[in-house]
C-alpha cells in the first residue's frame, strides 16, 4: 500500500475505536464528507484492503495492448528494425515503418516503453569524441601557442589595444608585443621578436582568423592548391608550420596566459602610469617579460632545443613582407592597393606585358617589383582626376498660362447661337448636271 493509503486505515482506524468523528477524518484526509463515508463504509465492509487501489496487483491495464500484439511487434523489430547501433532504428522512426510496411498502428511513446523494457532501445544519447588531455611538448622551441587578447590595458589613459601573445609549449616560456589590432604585420612583429631571442620555433599554434589560416577558394580547389595567407607564406620561408585549433580550449596554454596578464600587467601599468603603445612595448622588453618568465616558466622535459638558428637581418627583410601578383599592361603599368605604377624597362629589349609583376610591400610603406626574379624600377604615376560630380538639376514645373479662347469658339457662344448639327444623310445631295434621267413606266 502507499503512504497515502495507510494513511486513511490510520484514520479509519481511529474512528473505529471511536477517537475521531467523520467530520473530522475528512478535515485530515483532506477529502469531503461524502468521500469518507464512502471509505467508511468499505473499511466496514472489507477492512484495511479496502481503502487499497483496486487495480494493485493488476498486471495490465484496461487500456493496455494485448501481450499477443506486442511479442508479434517486438518480433518485427528484432529482425527488421534492430541491429548495431548506427543500424538499428529508433522507436519513432520505427513506429513509422511499422505503420507503412507492415500494417500496425502503434504510438511511438508506446514503441519506446516496449523497446527499453525488452533491451532494443537505450535512453543513453551519443556521446561527443572523448578528448584527452594533452601533455606539454617535450622540447623546448618544438610547438609555440601565438593569439591575441584584447582588452582595456591602458584602463582609459590611452586606446584599446590587442597584445599579441607567444607562449613555448613545453616551457611557458612568454614574449607578448601591444598594439592596436591583430593584423598580419603584429603577428609577424611578435613572431621577429620571438626568433631575435630564441631562434625559429618548428610550428605554430594559432587559431582559425584569416590572420593565420583560411579556407581555399573554389578556384584553388580546382587547381589543388593549398591555401596560404601573407603570414602563412612568411611561415613557409622560416620552416615553420601552422596547426588551426578548433576551439579556445585546445590552444589553453596561451589562453590561460592572457588571464595572468590581465591580472598582473594591467596593474603594472596602472602604477607605471603608461598610456601609449610605444611606452607598454618599452615596459614589456625591460621589466615585465623577464620578471614574468622568471616566475612562471619552467625547465623542458628534455634538454634540447629546438629552435632553428636565427636568420640574418637581410634574409628577414626578404621574409616579412607582403607579396602580391599584378598584371603587366601594355603601357608598362600594374595597379596596387589603387596606386599606378609605371615601370622603367632600363635594359630590357622587351616588355614584360601581360605577364605578372610581384610587388613587394613592407611594414614602413616601401615597394619593390620584381619580374621573373629581377628588379624592376618604377615610378608612381599621379591618380587619375576622377570626373567632377554634375550638379544636382532641379526641375521645377511650371504651370502653363492657359491661353484665352476665340470669340467664336463653341464655349464662348451661347447655345441659342449654336445652329443644331444635322446628320449627312439628311443633307440633300446637289442636282445631277449632264445626266438625262428617264422616267420610269
């Protein structure tokens, strides 16, 4: 019996031995008068097993399906509808083709009740791809985390800025430049400052901006091409390559490291009272970097290094630089960022037309083309005068002076003057001359 059950024979118990009046019970059992006379009269009658359910112990319902009915639907779902699981169906799906193979109308809620009873069906969903926790890289140099946090570092007294971040994998050995955006030449200026201390790191662990890595065009695809952006192709001439992360989590090294900054650098600041890019880089290289990986770096599992040896200056100058393709027209011109620049043949006997010019940009804003692996002077021609804008016209319609009518016109007659007009052929015709008529008999 339930608790509610025994609760009402406690009740009807009281009031058999006369403690409690019905009025009383039915305060208690929070139930009317009429109910517990009722309940009185079967505890008279039956006893305690009358104030039971009477469909306890009963094992289907009145609206249960046959026992028959459901061992021919489970049978059908066993061989028809079960199996592995990426192969079996689930009880919606299978109520379905239940109803349109096989004939048998059956609800789905239903269907799901027999299959987790029977083993067919489990309530337990896929589970995601288990992602184990990474251990740190063994060498020091071998896998460098790179992102950029913004954030209020300046706290008001200056711009917002974005810090372009580095963190060695193995080591959490840190090198961070401040600058207004995450653009192509901040990640290469972190990246230069990273190799002037420590050499060339093997790969890069980025995430997916175009900054770094970006998807192939259709084009691209067609021809099997790999798609590389400006920072990616500077990559490629270091030896360095590019792992994308798919989430924050995956690159957590160096997303945990901007936590600590936003902690610690931002009060150093604050009580350094820096208010400007160049002020916060200066602070960094001085003071903060060295404290920082004094602190919180920590020895590789392996003594080697890694890193690569530090290119020249003159090989970095032909590294970190943006290259771009341009056509060759016949007048010697190619166009860059809206710029036209005329290129001088100097000894050349012909032109380089319709072939492509790679144009060279760098940080500070100067160009060098290049064709077929030689340099190329030029001048930059003056932008063509675009074409003065017309005058805006505005038109205004003027309301013609209606001109004054005749004296004789129909509206200035009066309709007394106005002879009636006749129908043609009421008009009598003109006399016949020099016809000779003949009288009919």
């Amino acid at each position: 019996m339930s608790s509610r059950e025994l609760e009402r024979v406690d009740v009807m118990g009281r009031v058999a031995s006369g403690g409690l009046k019905l009025v009383d019970a039915a305060s208690m059992l929070e139930l009317s008068y009429r109910q517990v006379k009722r309940l009185w009269r079967r505890y008279q009658e039956v006893g305690r097993k009358g104030l039971q359910h009477r469909n306890a112990g009963r094992s289907l319902s009145n609206r249960s399906k046959p026992t028959k009915f459901r061992r021919q639907v489970l049978a059908l779902i066993k061989k028809k509808y079960w199996g592995s699981e990426e192969e079996r169906f689930g009880p919606t799906l299978a109520a379905e083709h239940l109803g349109e193979e096989d004939g048998i109308a059956i609800d789905h809620e239903t269907l799901r009740r027999w299959m987790l009873a029977e083993g067919l069906w489990s309530r337990q969903r896929k589970r995601k791809r288990h992602c184990k926790r990474r251990e740190r890289k063994s060498h020091f140099g071998e896998l460098v985390q790179l992102d950029g946090s913004f954030h209020e570092w300046l706290e008001g007294r200056g711009p917002r800025g974005c810090l372009m971040n580095m963190v060695d994998d193995a080591t959490s050995t840190t090198q961070a430049v401040m600058g207004k955006e995450e653009t192509i030449w901040a990640a290469a200026g972190v990246l230069q400052a990273w190799i002037g201390k420590n050499g060339v790191p093997r790969v890069l662990y980025t995430d997916w901006k175009n900054v770094y890595k970006r998807k192939a065009t259709p084009g691209e695809q067609l021809r099997g091409e790999v798609a590389v952006t400006q920072f990616g192709g500077m990559c490629q001439k270091l030896g360095i390559g590019i792992i994308a992360a798919s989430s924050p989590q995956a690159k957590g090294r160096v997303e945990r490291n901007h936590g600590t900054h936003q902690d610690r650098l931002i009060k150093k600041l604050r009580r350094k009272k820096i208010a400007s890019y160049e002020a916060a880089n200066e602070f960094l290289e001085s003071e903060y970097l060295p404290q920082h990986n004094w602190r919180f770096a920590r020895e590789a599992a392996q003594p080697e290094d890694y890193h690569g040896r530090k290119p020249s200056a003159r090989e970095l100058r032909e590294i970190f630089r943006l290259e771009t393709k341009r056509s060759i027209s016949n007048d010697w011109v190619i166009r860059h960022n809206g710029r036209l620049l005329q290129l001088q043949p100097g000894s050349r006997r012909y032109g380089p037309t319709k072939g492509k010019a790679l144009v060279c940009e760098w940080e500070n804003g100067s160009r060098e083309v290049y064709y077929r692996g030689e340099r190329i002077a030029f001048s930059e021609l003056p932008a063509s005068m675009p074409k003065p804008a017309k005058a805006p016209t505005i038109q205004v319609r003027v309301q013609k002076k209606a001109k004054a009518a005749k004296a004789d016109h129909p509206w200035q007659r009066s309709y007394k003057n106005i002879q009636p007009s006749v129908p043609k052929w009421r008009i009598p015709a003109p006399p016949l001359v020099g016809i000779r008529t003949f009288a009919t008999p």
